[in-house]
C-alpha cells in the first residue's frame, strides 16, 4: 500500500484476515478498503485526506489534530493493534468514543505495568 500511496484509514483487528492456501502457509491480508484513500500526492490537504474517519483506539494522534492521514497514520494503527494483541487491552485503556477521541488517543499514555499484569 505504502508503495502505491495508499492508505487503509481503518486498520483495526477485525480488518486483519489471515489466509492459507498451503499447510504450513500463513498469510496475512487486509480487508475493508472502504475509507482507504490516495495520499501520494505532494502536500494533499483535499478532504478526502484530511477528513477524520476510521475506528476509536486506532486513529493516529496527528490526524485527530487535524494533520491528516499519511502512511504513518497506518503505521500507528498497527502498533495499536499490536499492543491489544500482547496486551489484551486497547491502546487507549477505554472503549468509549468520547474518551478515545477527545482524550486518551491524543495522549497515547501506555501503563505497561497495569497493562502486562494478567501476564505476571
């Protein structure tokens, strides 16, 4: 994607799949394109861009304050999706729209002691 100057926009778990044609073969693919957008373009402020969009606890800070999305945006939301996966907990510690968009996703304040605890 990052090649092709796209990004996804609505990287979250539930957009992950994994794929095997062959035992012993995992792939590991996309899904659900429908916010995905062409940010190729040198300074592209269009609202196509810039427009916020996509899932609570996954949406990079900098578009939240109104940067807009670039293939970083999608880097941050695999890292969020990341840390659900070893942690068991959203990024944000909250899964209320309010809290994640206002507040916590801005902060991206991690507590990995409370965070890695049931692993202990």
């Amino acid at each position: 994607m990052q090649h092709r100057g796209l990004a996804h926009r609505d990287l979250k778990p539930d957009n992950v799949l994994l794929h095997s044609s062959i035992q012993e073969s995992l792939e590991i693919r996309l899904a659900d394109f429908g916010f995905a957008a062409q940010i190729s373009r040198p300074k592209n402020d269009s609202k196509e861009v810039t427009m916020i969009c996509g899932t609570s606890g996954y949406i990079a800070p900098e578009v939240l304050a109104g940067h807009g999305y670039s293939n970083k945006s999608d880097v941050f939301s695999i890292g969020s999706i990341m840390y659900a996966l070893f942690t068991g907990n959203c990024l944000s510690g909250s899964r209320k729209l309010s809290e994640v968009f206002i507040d916590l996703n801005k902060k991206c304040e991690v507590n990995i002691k409370r965070d890695l605890k049931h692993l202990s």
